[in-house]
C-alpha cells in the first residue's frame, strides 16, 4: 500500500492543477455569503481574502 504522501497515491492527485486555479476564487459567489464571511471571520484584508485574524 503506498504511503499517504506519496506521488501518485490518490487519484484525487491527478486533479489538483484544476483546485482553486480562479484569480477570483475567494471571492463571494452568492448575495449574503460575504455577510456569512464577515460574521465569521470579520472583515476582508486588503486582498479581499477573508483570513480570520482579529475576528
């Protein structure tokens, strides 16, 4: 059985090139999700990336 790091173990592997790849990925997708993020995680930081320091 290969190890849990090992290249090539997971067949999840072979897609994580297309995880994530959008430059707007952080961003809010739905009206009251950047609502969601500000109650959860306060406010944005300059990038607009909700990081949840100081909440």
């Amino acid at each position: 059985m290969p190890e849990p790091n090992e290249a090539g173990s997971s067949p999840e592997l072979a897609h994580m090139d297309e995880v994530d790849v959008h430059p707007d990925v952080h961003r809010a997708t739905e009206p009251d999700e950047e609502q969601v993020l500000r109650e959860l995680y306060g406010a944005p930081d300059a990038d607009g990336i909700f990081r949840g320091e100081g909440a």
